[in-house]
C-alpha cells in the first residue's frame, strides 16, 4: 500500500479510503467485519463513515458496526478514522445543519456509537449558508481543544465555501479544512471549474466519492444485469453512455487492466487527490481494488480519456470566458517562432460573428 498527506497536513494516510456506507443496509455486520480486517491486513489505514449511514435500519447503525468493530481491541490506533455531520438525525429542528448546538451534539453521539474517545477527521458533510462561518468554527475548536477532533475537512462544499471558510478560520488562527470530499470521476468532472483550484491553492486533500460513478465505469458493459448497474434509471444512463463506455471499455481491454482499476488509477494520477473512497460490499471487490495504485497512466491515454469523459474544458475562467484569447495563443504557440502557419482566419470561431470581431480587436487578447 502507498500513503501519502491528507492534504497540508502531517499525517499519512492509505491512498485508498474505505468507505462503509454499505455496512448494514448492503453488507452483513460480519462481512462488514471481515471487510475491515482484510482492508487493515492490506494496509488501508483512511477509513470513512457518516453519522447519517444506515439508510432503512435507521441512522447511526453504520457507526455503531464500526464501534462494535473497534471494540473488540487493537485496532483504534492502526487507523484514520473519519466520519461527517450534517443530516438530520432527530425530529427535533435543530437536530441537523451546522450550528453549534447541533455540532457539538453529533460529536458527542458519534463518539458514542464509534466507541472511541476521538475523531480523527471531522467533516462538514454539506454547506449550511445560514449559519456563520464564526458560529461554526468556534464549536469545532471547542472539540479540538477538548481532544475529541483531531481535523476537520468538507464534503459537497463549492470552490468560494472552501474560500469562504478558510479566510474565517484564518483570521480566527485557526487551521481550518484539511481535506474536501466531492463527487469525482470520469463522468462527473464539474468540480475541475473551481473545486479542485481551491483545494489546490488552500492546501485540501480532495478525497472523491463515486469515483466509479455508481457501477457506470467498472465494466458496466460486461455486467450489465449486475449489482446497481441492473437499477432501470442505471440501465437508462448507461444505454445513454453507450457509446463511450464501449470507447472507455475497449481501451481498458487494450491496456490489458480493468474498467474500475482505470478510473482509481485516473484519479490517483492527479495530484490534488489524496484518496478516492472505495465502497465494496463483498471482500472481492476490496481486493480487487489494489491494482489500480499500480497503473501508470501515460500521457497518450490521459488524452484518450480525456476525449472520451470529456471535462468542463479546465479551470474558471479559462474554461468559458474568453476563449477566443486563449485558442488564439494555444494557435500562436502550434505555428511556431513568429506565428510560421498561422493565418488571420484560422482562428475557430467560438462565439457569434460580431463578439468575435470586437475579441480579435479587444487589448486584452492582444496581451495574451
């Protein structure tokens, strides 16, 4: 196993996490056991959970499989362990969000039905707008000073959130998120415009979830009938994706590797990702995730998968604005010294003819 820093900070952790939303609802509470001993035994040391994981046999059951787990002794201090608050988990009005009350009391509760004394990395598992960044942060010192959180980190936040957050806890001297843990993968890239760039610039390990798009890129072809792939809206969205996951799946064939080890490995390849959150329900499906720290994506198929789960065309705001400018000097550079090849129509056309004109003309594309 390969391990790496979450995000800024010191700490190691495996560059595959296990996620265990499944654990209860998919997996039997043994299997759930046998799962995080093999996933220990493999070096897996980032475990992740949510205060909400449970699904139809209530909320909470998932922590509690994993407290029973930890409890049986020798495990705690082998592993990352991190867990989120957010979603309801009473009736009362202010037994979910953000605020201070109910942060502090998700916190205890969790602490409870993990049966440990400590939270490794807490994470915010949606923004709440309405409530402050400085009512927020003074609750999660509080259980830093008090020794029951060790981090805290984000998940589902927009790129100006993470921004909005840091500016906060560093005015307050204090550290702040450590990792964002977003939707991520092949098919689902929106997080690249603005997401990825404040993890990037603020120092956060992206941490995907999904990253094989609910079963779309292990080989959704191959197992068609199988698992959640045999859902009627998965079977709709992969007659929709057809095409390119007959692309995406020859080219796996071609590399001589696996559709689901590609997309881990096309994730790890980037450097702003700490781990990509693996959900197996059954022990095969943990071991076969190994492979993918393995691979080594060259730069020639990057670009075929990049041709085939096209992104939303780089960062903000190069992605959409003025992009007249930037195929102008992508041109300029292709032509060579002193625009050798270049012609003055050659430039593709983007946007209508009269914006178009006025770009050509503008100072700014002329300063690019």
């Amino acid at each position: 196993m390969e391990y790496t820093h979450l995000g800024r900070t010191g700490l190691q952790v495996s560059r595959l996490c296990l996620g265990t939303m499944n654990f209860g609802p998919q997996t039997s509470e043994a299997d759930s056991f046998a799962i995080m001993d093999k996933a220990l035994e493999l070096g897996i040391n980032f475990f992740d959970t949510a205060n909400r994981y449970g699904a139809h046999l209530g909320v909470g059951v998932t922590e509690q499989i994993i407290g029973r787990w930890l409890a049986q002794g020798g495990r705690r201090d082998q592993i990352v362990l991190a867990t989120k608050v957010y979603g309801p988990m009473g009736e009362g009005p202010s037994d979910r969000g953000l605020s201070a009350y109910h942060i502090r009391r998700a916190c205890e509760e969790s602490l409870r039905r993990l049966q440990t004394d400590h939270i490794d990395l807490y994470q915010m598992h949606h923004i709440e707008r309405s409530t402050p960044w400085e009512e927020i942060w003074q609750a999660i010192e509080q259980l830093v000073r008090e020794g029951k959180v060790l981090y805290v980190g984000s998940s589902n936040f927009a790129g100006w959130d993470i921004a909005t957050a840091q500016c906060t806890a560093t005015a307050r001297h204090f550290m702040g998120l450590v990792s964002e843990q977003s939707l991520y993968n092949l098919n689902a890239r929106m997080i690249e415009l603005e997401v990825i760039p404040a993890c990037r610039h603020y120092g956060l390990g992206l941490i995907p979830w999904s990253p094989l798009g609910g079963g779309l890129l292990g080989g959704a072809l191959q197992k068609v009938t199988e698992g959640r792939r045999a859902d009627p809206g998965r079977q709709k969205e992969i007659e929709k994706r057809h095409a390119q996951l007959e692309a995406y799946e020859q080219l796996c064939q071609e590399l001589g590797d696996q559709p689901a080890d590609v997309a881990l490995a096309w994730l790890l390849h980037n450097p702003v990702v700490t781990a990509p959150i693996i959900g197996p329900r059954t022990l095969e499906q943990l071991t076969g995730s190994l492979r993918a720290i393995e691979i080594q994506l060259s730069d020639a198929t990057l670009a075929r998968l990049d041709e085939i789960w096209p992104g939303p065309g780089g960062e903000a705001p190069k992605a959409y604005a003025w992009q007249l400018c930037y195929q102008k000097e992508a041109h300029r550079r292709r032509a060579g010294p002193k625009g050798i090849g270049a012609t003055a129509t050659s430039y593709p056309r983007i946007w209508p003819p009269a914006w178009t004109a006025r770009m050509r003309s503008s100072p700014w594309c002329r300063r690019v």
